[in-house]
C-alpha cells in the first residue's frame, strides 16, 4: 500500500475544496450575510488546509498505484471532502447537528438530493449554493474533477476506473487528464447552457444556478420546500425534465456527436433502451393518473417530468406522486433500480447492467432448449467478455444483498415496510425522495441518528458502486503487501 502517495492524494483534493469554498463566501458577501456565515466558511477553509499539510505536501516519488490505492483513494476522499464539506452547516448554526450536517452533504456530493431539513428556505444564500454547489462538483465526480484541474496528479486510470459509474471504464481519448478535462468542459458548458434557458423562463439568476446544479448533477436540490413545484411553469418544468435526461445519458456519447460521429450515439444500444424505458414509463404512468389531473396532456407533462427525475435519479418534484395510485408507485420503484446510463452523472443499476442481465436470461432459456448450439451474447456487433457478464451478475447480487441488509436495519425504527424498502432505494440509487413517509412531499428529518448515519453510508456505498467503501472495512486492505 502505498501510503504517501494516497495521503499526498488526499491532501491535494482537500485544496480543492478549500478553494471552491471560495464560491459560497462570495455569495455571504453579495447578500451581505450575517459574520457568523462567513467566519464559519472561513474558519472551515483554514482548518481544510491545516489537515492538508499535516496529510503531506510532497509525494512519493513511487505515483504508480493498484486498484485498490485507487479504491482507498476514492473512498477516502468522499468521506473526507463530505466531514469537511459539512462544517460551514454546522459552525454557521444553521444546521447544528453534525449527523444532520453529514447527512445533507454527502447527500450533496453523492448528488442524491435526499434531505433532513423540514424548511430548506430557513437557509442563507450561502448555505444554499455550498449545498447545491455540491452537486455539480459530485456530478461527474469529485476525483474526475480533480484530475481536469491537475493533469499531473498520478494514478490517473486506477482513479477514474473506481470513480466513474458503470460496469466499463472507457475514456474517450488516450490521456486519462486530457479526458477528464472533455467530460467536465461538456458538463460545465451543458450547465451554463441551463442556466441560461432557465432565466429566459422567469427565473431569477439565483435560482437559475441552484437548479441547473441540481439538474446537471442529477441531485435534486432545491431552494424551495415545494422544489420545481413552487414556480408552477411548464416551461421550467418542460426545461428541467429534458435536461435532466440529457444529463443521465453517457457522456462520451456527446464527445461522438461533437466530433461528427453522431452514428455512433444513435447506434449506442444502451441509449435506445434508455429512452424506451423513460418513454414507456412515462406513457404508462400518464394514462395510469390522467383521472386526477385536468387533461391526458397535463398527466403526460407530471409523468414525463417524475419518470425523468427517478430514473435519472434527480429528485426533484412538481407533484406529490406519493398521492398517485400503486402502478404507478411500482414503475417508479422500477426506474428507481433501473437508474440511468453508464457514465452519466446519474445513479442506480444502470441502463447498461439491465440490459446485459435481460438478454443473458433469455440466452440462457435458449441454451436450455437448445444445449448443443453454441450461443454467445453480443452487444454492440461485439461479442460480450464472459468477465464482464460475471462481474455484472456479481454486482447485482450484492447489490440485493446491500438492500435487503440494510432494508432489515432500518426496519428496526420504522414498521412500514414500503417506507423503508423506499428509503434504502432513494438513498443507494441516489434518487433523494422515496415512497411513503419519505415521500416528494417529506423529509429524513424523523429518522434517528443511527438510521441517517446508515442512510448516509448507503448514499455513499451507491454513488461509489459499492466496492470502494467496502474495500475500507476488509483488513487485507491494509497491509503493505497482498
């Protein structure tokens, strides 16, 4: 194990966030904020960078790491970012307990969007941004980021493979840096295309940049206790649910477009199956709930707009779709696990993993009437590596295993099953609301100490696939040689 350089790692990503805490500091002063706010943003910086020096300011001078440094590396950096990332709520008062605090900022960087606070417009100007900043630097992913920033950091492909969603890690160009540096020019262009198209919508800037956030980094924050609902626009709607499944869809499929290869992005079978899930569900759902609304056309609008936010695992609301009847709750439970497209910013199984597991089962039933013909399952005009089919089953069974385990857990402070199968999913796929009592319309704020601290895991063991958190508590990770 190579420790310094994995402290140095985390020493140097610590520094990034001690200047991106820079963004909120100046939104205090712009609002002209009372001091408490600044000097908590403030001290939080100075104590970032005391903890980055005593981690270590030089590096090894061995950078090259195995997968599981880069495991270590990932885990411990979300962790850190997300305790540090926590203080400005706490040391500002504005959300005194320091579970509470974690709970919102790990929902941030994970982009879940889920949330303990019963009135979000309680908070400042600053908190606000800070909360929905997180978002959009947890989006692609905060060690993607890292090495757009600083192409020299070391390490670079064992990272990015144990960071970006998905069963395949494929980078779009030969330099790990120079690829990182693509994904997040596209995604803060996207962004700043957002922000724009929702200020031509009556929006105001403020709002504009807290939503685009939430949108881009599909987690589902919003300023407002009625989330999108409060502006009661179709445009903004309309808006947010386009954009939010533009943004669940592979992103090096963007980088094909932009080079003239837009075949290759129409020929992409896991986008195909993308749209065909979110436009059946929609279809479904809005023909499922057109009684409770004024017209098909305005059951469409609230089903295109929820199908949009679950499966890409935004969040945000217009409706109380608790209200709507069991179909519906099922397809959303459905979109809940499905998730969005591999090397999106949004969460869940992935697009790409169900469509493997769907056409392996009906291979499998034709090897089973036909044992003798040689049957191998093909994607792409590819034949599929039998690693990578195992690898996705094998994820998939922890991923049960993960749910159940910690479904059972939370059961102990909460008897309504459907609320607590709803909280495990909406935090382990990265989705932010869930059914029943943590519904659009409510908030994790009734939850113990203990059961946010699970959830809390649960949102972090989702965003990272599982693996790197797990790697943490196995002691074989620990010692210098395996």
């Amino acid at each position: 194990m190579n420790y310094r350089f994995i402290r140095f790692i985390l020493a140097r990503l610590l520094q990034i966030e001690a200047g991106l805490l820079l963004f909120p500091l100046l939104v205090a002063f712009l609002y002209q904020e009372p001091s408490a706010n600044i000097y908590a943003i403030l001290f939080t910086i100075a104590c970032i960078l005391v903890f980055s020096l005593l981690l270590g300011f030089r590096s090894s001078a061995k950078t090259d790491i195995y997968d599981r440094e880069g495991l270590v590396i990932v885990a411990l950096s979300w962790l850190l970012l997300s305790v540090f990332g926590a203080l400005p709520f706490v040391l500002s008062g504005q959300i005194p307990s320091f579970v509470d605090a974690m709970f919102e900022t790990v929902s941030g960087f994970t982009t879940t969007g889920s949330t303990i606070l019963k009135d979000v417009e309680a908070l400042s100007h600053s908190m606000l941004f800070w909360r929905s900043f997180t978002h959009l630097i947890g989006g692609m992913g905060i060690l993607v980021f890292a090495l757009a920033i600083l192409p020299k950091m070391g390490g670079s492909v064992r990272i990015m493979r144990a960071e970006v969603p998905g069963p395949e890690f494929g980078k779009i160009v030969a330099r790990t840096s120079l690829s990182a540096r693509i994904l997040y020019i596209m995604y803060l262009s996207m962004t700043a295309v957002l922000i724009l198209l929702l200020v031509l919508g009556g929006m105001n800037l403020f709002d504009a940049v807290i939503h685009a956030f939430g949108a881009a980094g599909t987690g589902g924050f919003s300023n407002y206790n009625a989330s999108v609902g409060h502006f009661n626009s179709a445009y903004i709607e309309v808006v947010l649910a386009i954009a939010m499944m533009i943004f669940g869809i592979n992103f090096s499929l963007y980088y094909y477009l932009l080079m003239g290869h837009w075949k290759e992005m129409l020929k992409n079978e896991e986008l195909r199956w993308y749209l065909a899930i979110m436009a059946l569900a929609t279809i479904a759902m809005a023909i499922n709930t057109q009684s409770r609304y004024a017209s098909l056309l305005e059951a469409f609008r609230h089903s295109f707009f929820t199908a949009s936010s679950i499966m890409t695992t935004t969040g945000y609301a217009t409706v109380d779709f608790a209200l709507w009847p069991l179909f519906s709750h099922l397809v959303l439970l459905a979109l809940m696990v499905i998730g969005a497209s591999s090397g999106s910013t949004g969460g869940g199984l992935k697009v790409t993993r169900l469509r493997t597991i769907v056409q392996s089962s009906i291979l499998e039933v034709f090897r089973v009437r036909e044992p003798k013909r040689v049957l191998r399952l093909r994607q792409g005009g590819r034949a599929v590596d039998p690693v990578l089919m195992r690898s996705v089953f094998n994820y998939l069974g922890i991923y049960i295993m993960l749910v159940a385990g910690m479904t059972l857990l939370l059961s102990l402070e909460q008897n309504d099953f459907p609320s607590a199968l709803g909280a495990v999913l909406a935090t382990f796929n990265n989705i932010g609301p869930g059914i029943g009592v943590f519904g659009p319309a409510e908030n994790f704020s009734s939850l113990s100490d203990a059961g946010k601290i699970l959830l809390t895991f649960s949102m972090l063991a989702g965003r990272l696939e599982i693996f790197p958190m797990l790697i943490l508590f196995m002691p074989k990770t620990w010692r210098k040689t395996l």
